[in-house]
C-alpha cells in the first residue's frame, strides 16, 4: 500500500483485512514484523513554510533531506539534530520526516532545545479505525485540547498512521565551537559534561567518545550562536575547564564531524554485536556502564543517554538490575540486534494498563504495527 | 454558561460522603461547612461561581489515593485545584463535586544540580521552585504572570508558558516526571529524572489535560542554570502593522530574544495612567529582552535595533541599567492591574500565526468598534500569544455576555487564520463550547478517547474542555 492522500489512507486501514507495517523510508528496519507494507511515501510534500513565523508544515512522507535542504536555504533548521540510522543499522532508503516524528527521534541537542516532539506543533493522522484526526496546529503556543502530538511522538506508529506534521524551526545559529577535552576517563568525563550544562553557557551538545581503536577519549563540549558570543563562552568554558587541557574547535565542518559521530553513534558502525541505548540520570552513567560492561560506549546528553556495543544476544536489562539490587532508573531500549528480546522497557503495570488501554482505543483491530511496542 | 445538572442522589449523601473522607483524611482536611466551601466557589474566571459539595486538602500522594478511592466508589466527581488562579475556570466546582486542594502538599523533596532537576509536591507555588534554587544560581524557566501565586499542579493542568518561554519553552518542554493518582486511587510514576523513555509518552499527554486525567501530585522540574544576565529594549512605533513586522523581522535574522512583548495603545495608555513607566506616546511598543555576558547582549540588542530601524521606529530605548530595565518591565508587568482598575476584563489568549498580527489587530480593532467594547492588546509576539483584553462593566445588565460573545469572534478569529483558541490559559469551562470551531467531532472524539482509558467513569474535572453536548453520553453512562 502507497496511498497519495490522507483520504485513500484511511480508506486502506478501513478496508485493511489484517496486520500492516507503516513504515516511511525503512532507515530504521523494524526487524521482522508481520503484515502487509503500508508506505507513506505518496504523502509528501512542505505544505507550508514560513521563516518569519519559524513554522513547517509537512507531508509524512517527506524525505527528511528535502526539509532540511529547504530549511537550510533560509538559514534555518530541525533544532532537535534528528539521528541518521542507516550507518548504524546497515540500512538503505532515505529517512523521513514521519517516521522521524514517530520514533520522537533526537540527537545530541536534544539535551539543551529539546526532543523531536518538543518540536511538533501539530499532527494529522488516521487511527487504526481509518479515522482521520487533526490536534495541534501550527502555532507556537497551543493548549487547546489535550495534547495528542505528544503521544503520537514516539508511538512508533501504534495509535495512528501519521499524514502531515507541524514543525517550529530554529534560526541556524551563526558560529559554533567544540571544546575537546582528551583523554578523560568515564567518571571525569561525566562530571565535566555535568558542570559544563550547569554553568550559564548555554551548552548545546556535552558528549564522550571513549577511546576506541583510534586513540584517546574525548569528551566534547559545544556552544553555538552569534560569533563573538561563541568566542566568549567558548573562552569561559576553556577557563573553566584548564586543568584538563581543552582544545577548542571553531571550524564549523570539524565541528559538525564531530558532532555527527556523536548524533550517528559512528564508533559502532560496521562493528558486529548488538546496539543499545539507555536513558539514565546522568549521574548515574557511571553505575550504569559498571554494570552494562559494554564492548564499547558512547555517552551523549551529557551523560543521561548511554549508546552500548554488546555480544549479540546479551540481555542488558538483566545486567542493569542483578538479582537482589535495586534496578537503576531510566530505559533501556534495543536499537540494533537484541535477540528476540522487547525492544522496549516493560513498564509497571497500572503504567501499563493505560498504554494498552490507548492502543486499544486508537487501533481496537491491534493491525497497526502489532507487537513492536507492547 | 451551562453546567451538567448536580446529580440529587450524591446532594443526598453528603452526609455519608464527607464522613467517609473524613475516616481516610485528617479531621482539618475535610471542609463541609457552608460558609467555608464558599472560598472554593470560584477560580480567577470569578463571573462564575459555585460552591462545591465539600473541599478536601489531604497532605500526601497516599492521602490524595485514599480519598480518590472513596469518591471513586461514591461515584462522586471530583475537581482538582491548584491555586485557583485559572482564568478559564479550570478549577470551577459544579455544586456535586468534591474539591481536592493541593494546597498542602508544597514541600520540596529533592534538588538535583548534577542532574538538573528539582522535586516538589505540586502545591509549590512556581515562583517558589525558583526561590528552593536561586541561591545556586539556578531557575526553573516557565514564568506565567501568576507566578507568584499559582501551584505547579495547575501549571502541569494547563501546561502554563510565559513571557520567557520564547527561548524556554513552556511547562511540558521542561516536565521530566510526574506522581499521578488516577481516580480510582491507582499511584502512577510517569518518566522520571531521566530523558525521554522507551514507551508511549503518557507524561506528555498528562500535562495539559487539565486535571481530567489524574491529580498529579509530585513533579520532577527540569532546572537551568541562570544566563549571566539579561537586559530589554523597548521600541515604539507608529502603527501595529510595522510592529508587526518588526517581530518577524527579528525573528527571521535569526536572533532568539527570551521575549518579545507586544502592547497597542490603549494597553500603553492605560499602563502609563497606571503605573507611570515613563512609556513614550506611540501606537504600538514592544519590549525585546536578551541574556548573557554584557558582551553578548550587546552584540544581540546591536542587531535587534539595526533591524528596528529599518522600520523608522518613534523611539528607541535601550536600558542602561537595571533601574532602566526595571522601569521598562514596569508599565507591562502592571498591565492586567492597570486594566482592573479601569474596568472588569476577560483576558483572552488565542494564539495565531506571527505573520497574520497585523491582519488580527485590524479585525480587532473593528470587532470592537462593532461591539462597543474597548479591547487593549498585550502580547507575548514572539509566539503569536495574543492577550486581546476585553473591557466591560460587570455592573450592567448584559455586559458580561456582550463581552463574551466578542471574546467568541475574536478567538473565531485566531482559529480562522491558523491559530488555536488558547495558548496558555486552557479551555476550561470558559472556551468550552468553542471547541468544535476549532477540532472536528473525530478530533474530539479522538481526545475524548484517552479521557476513557484515564477515567472511564468522567469523575475528574467535569464539564471542562469538552463541549457538554459532545460529552454528554460518557457522562451520562457514567
């Protein structure tokens, strides 16, 4: 299935005799799921775009590269730096707006400017009924109802098949710098990352590359804006942070390397075993990497996302709570491999009432995308 | 405004109901008597009152599950109250129901500078969260002009914003976890001091829901570090039009102030009677502030009066230091006092386009001439929340309801250009019935669904949001 419009779309649930994949540019293959494919693709298209008003309105099925490119041309983009998947995962196809927005996809800004879902204003889409709903809109500031956009980011498509989404879009800053503190091992880098989002420099990225195969940790520290307020910050934090030797980047295409190796997990790419990420309290990354004992690992959002590269089939839940501990806080979540096991964190079960209690609402036949979340 | 018809049989088993609260709630946390319910008739939106059946003020997550379990079982409707500052009467009793103060549950419960996040009871006032973190140099950023006074429950109901959430966001933006006791007594844990989780993101459709969820009753709070300083511009202007422009102007050169603040002339005039700001006699005035090192500030309000300018402003005034900056904010901080003084108003707050202001204020403009009815406009610009305020006298036969049926246009108005009917007061009872202009009944219907999921029985918050003929037959199986 490929419909063209939002109409045919719900035509299609309405009419569909069982399970359907949704899937918009299959950057994120969602293993082997059942069910006939549905493809948002003929759902594309930039509906609207107003710069002055810092507002987006586009098709789900719009390659993500084709916003961006508009985007980009009037100084602008997606603040949230949504993850490319394919080098991680292997795949191919070109990621789209919808399926970014349904998996509430973030990278290492989101820690200062949000998520992906902090950043849409406004969804459409059909429900598992073949119902077509509007909530949102295209305003900044939007309290009218209650706020669906919200559950439909990062529901994966559960409760409804997304058809256009509403985006606010940011000024691309001017200038930009990187402060590369080399050589830190896990607990310092944490605690640099934590003091550098604690002080007044409006931090926009705090990440840790440990050291791999290609030499010394790094841990990394980014500021943005106008360029002599990057100076000046940038200048602030190298104080900040003399006794360990920072090394300030201001070339903006190093920069943005660095930051896409961050953002794409590129240490783990073409390295076979299986890829987890966890959400944690930062201050707890350390006890989380203890007892995850990880191949390797990447840490972003300053310490509260932890990228690890495990043996295939290895069940890092049960090595985050041992038998007889208290379970540490946050979300373990299977990106690449994972054996068979939940993609998602089991959630306690009046939390777990509520989920399922939704899904049967938005998709009562249970054909939309069954079994990848709950 | 119409209200649901009090069910007889709960009038009749007051009795039995308040002494059921009073075996699960602490014998003071119980109120029945008439005269003391009267001081929860009403919340800001004070042209409609009344009081409730009894008033409930338990002191703890366990406490608030106790007594939801026995309204649960009494099939009695509860409504959950902040600080009782909602201008849309988010928190007006329907005289079956219970009212659950959070009142007493204000305590902070774990500051985290690490991690960034503080924990409180939802009683806390907002202005007080900051107070537990100011001396660290550390703030938690949405602002509503009732800070003082209004409790982060109800920010959470209303998923308040602010002046400054421009570059900040606004409540659901800087929400990390919730404590949630559904109505049948059920405690959730809803994220957590942690990022984004795996699953649905329930957190995110609880803020907002304005109390018909559950009663939120503990709240972890992103906080931030505070910039190194911060400082406004005030720029005045012949016409709304060129102001208008102006903010898109800003806007686009890619410079991101904490706030852009927008007052047409009768706001300026009534502002400057009021509290003698020293505002200069313009057609419409914007305030612009930025953060950061003096440096950085300079470099920021450098750009934003080259771009003002452009636009041949009537004055341009630059704070040199606090005094001036203090001086500036004054005449807009005072605005709704200085309204109250000429008259009664209704604050509206539709939200539109940035690009459609001018149009909006023209049609404003002549909505009220045709209503005989002033309007002053005080906005956040920066994200096209309006603050059309409606003046009218309370006193006059009829008043009200002219007032409200041009408070109506006007957010008709926002809808047909793009916008929506609130951005940050909430619907509440007060754009109830506006509900189907803006969403169609699947659009309703699909809102209406997770209300189901959360509270099948509709006890929580009733006769709220949703238009009564839309709810009506959930209402009534319930």
């Amino acid at each position: 299935m490929r419909p063209a419009s939002m109409a045919e779309l719900a035509e299609e649930i309405r009419n569909a005799g069982g399970p359907l994949r949704v899937r918009g540019g299959g950057t994120r293959g969602l293993g082997g799921a059942p069910g006939e494919l549905l493809e948002t693709g003929g759902l594309s298209g930039i509906r609207l775009y107003e710069p002055g008003a810092l507002t987006l309105v586009v098709g789900a099925g719009t390659p993500l590269a084709e916003v961006e490119e508009a985007l980009s041309a009037e100084g602008q983009r997606l603040a949230f730096e949504p993850m490319d998947h394919r080098g991680l995962l292997g795949t191919s196809g070109a990621p789209t707006v919808g399926g970014m927005a349904a998996a509430n996809v973030s990278g290492p800004r989101r820690v200062q400017a949000g998520a992906c879902g902090d950043f849409m204003l406004g969804v459409r889409f059909v429900d598992g009924s073949g119902q077509e709903v509007s909530n949102g809109g295209r305003v900044m500031k939007n309290v009218t109802g209650y706020d669906l956009v919200k559950l439909m980011a990062g529901s994966h498509g559960t409760l409804g098949v997304l058809t256009e989404v509403s985006f606010k879009v940011l000024p691309t800053p001017a200038s930009v710098a990187t402060l590369v503190l080399p050589g830190l091992g896990l607990e310092a880098a944490v605690e640099a990352m934590s003091r550098a989002l604690g002080s007044p420099f409006d931090v926009s990225g705090a990440a840790h590359l440990p050291s791999g195969a290609d030499g010394t940790a790094q841990t990394l520290v980014r500021v943005e804006g106008f360029s002599e307020s990057v100076a000046y910050r940038s200048a602030r934090l190298s104080e900040m942070f003399a006794p360990l030797g920072p090394v300030v980047e201001r070339d903006p295409d190093l920069c943005d390397a660095l930051w896409r190796r961050v953002r794409d997990v590129e240490p783990f790419h073409g390295r076979p075993g299986d890829v987890w990420r966890i959400s944690c309290k930062p201050s707890d990354a350390l006890a989380v990497a203890t007892r995850i004992s990880a191949e390797d690992l990447l840490l972003d959002w300053g310490g509260g996302l932890i990228w690890a590269l495990v043996p295939e089939g290895t069940d890092l839940r049960a090595r985050l709570a041992p038998e007889g501990t208290p379970r540490l806080g946050g979300h373990a979540t299977v990106v690449r491999g994972g054996a068979g096991l939940p993609v998602f964190e089991s959630e306690p079960a009046p939390v777990a009432a509520l989920s399922a209690g939704l899904r049967k609402r938005f998709d009562p036949r249970g054909i939309l995308n069954p079994g990848l979340m709950a | 405004m119409q209200m649901p018809k009090p069910d007889a049989g709960i009038l009749d088993r007051k009795a039995r109901i308040v002494a059921r609260l009073r075996e699960v709630l602490p014998k003071d946390a119980v109120i029945d008597a008439e005269a003391e319910v009267r001081a929860y008739e009403c919340d800001a939106l004070t042209a409609y009152r009344c009081p409730p059946l009894c008033a409930i003020l338990p002191a703890s997550t366990e406490e608030v599950s106790a007594a939801l379990k026995v309204c649960h079982e009494e099939g009695v409707p509860v409504v959950p109250r902040g600080a009782g500052t909602s201008l849309a009467g988010g928190s007006l009793p329907t005289a079956d129901s219970v009212i659950l103060g959070v009142a007493r549950m204000n305590a902070v419960l774990e500051t985290n500078y690490p991690d960034r996040y503080i924990r409180v009871q939802t009683g806390r006032t907002n202005l007080s969260v900051t107070g537990a973190v100011e001396e660290n140099d550390f703030f938690y950023a949405p602002d509503p002009s009732s800070q003082l006074a209004c409790a982060i429950a109800g920010n959470i109901a209303m998923n308040s914003g602010g002046a400054h959430c421009l570059k900040y966001g606004v409540t659901t933006n800087n929400l990390l976890g919730v404590t949630m006791v559904l109505m049948d007594g059920t405690v959730v844990e809803l994220g957590g001091a942690h990022l984004d989780s795996g699953g649905l993101d329930l957190l995110g459709v609880v803020c907002g829901s304005e109390g018909q969820l559950g009663v939120v009753t503990e709240a972890t709070l992103r906080i931030l570090r505070k910039p190194e300083g911060a400082r406004p511009v005030l720029i005045a202007f012949g016409s709304n039009e060129v102001a208008g422009e102006c903010v898109s102007d800003i806007i686009k050169a890619g410079v991101l102030p904490v706030a852009i603040e927008f007052m047409d002339r009768p706001c300026i005039v009534a502002c400057e009677a009021f509290a003698k700001a020293g505002y200069p006699d313009c057609e419409a005035l914007l305030i612009v502030e930025v953060e950061g090192s003096e440096a950085e500030i300079a470099e920021q309000l450098g750009l934003i009066t080259q771009i003002a300018r452009r636009h041949d402003p009537v004055e341009l005034r630059e704070a040199k230091d606090a005094d001036e900056a203090g001086r500036i904010w004054l005449g807009r901080k005072s605005a709704f006092g200085a309204m109250g003084q000429i008259n009664d108003y209704l604050c509206l707050d539709g939200t539109i386009p940035v690009s459609e202001l001018p149009k909006v204020l023209r049609r404003i403009r002549e909505l009220s001439k045709d209503f005989e009815l002033e309007v002053a406009n005080v906005f956040h610009a920066g994200d096209g929340n309006m603050h059309p305020l409606i003046l009218f006298n309370a006193n006059q036969e009829g008043q009200l309801a002219l007032a409200e049926g041009l408070g109506a246009e006007i957010l008709k108005l926002c809808v047909e250009v793009g916008g929506c009917l609130t951005g940050e007061h909430g619907v509440g009872i007060e754009k109830r019935d506006l509900m189907s202009v803006q969403y169609r009944p699947a659009d309703l219907e699909a809102q209406m669904a997770v209300k189901d999921v959360f509270d099948p029985a509709w006890l929580l918050n009733p006769a709220k949001v949703f238009p009564l003929e839309a709810s009506a037959s959930r209402r009534e199986v319930a």
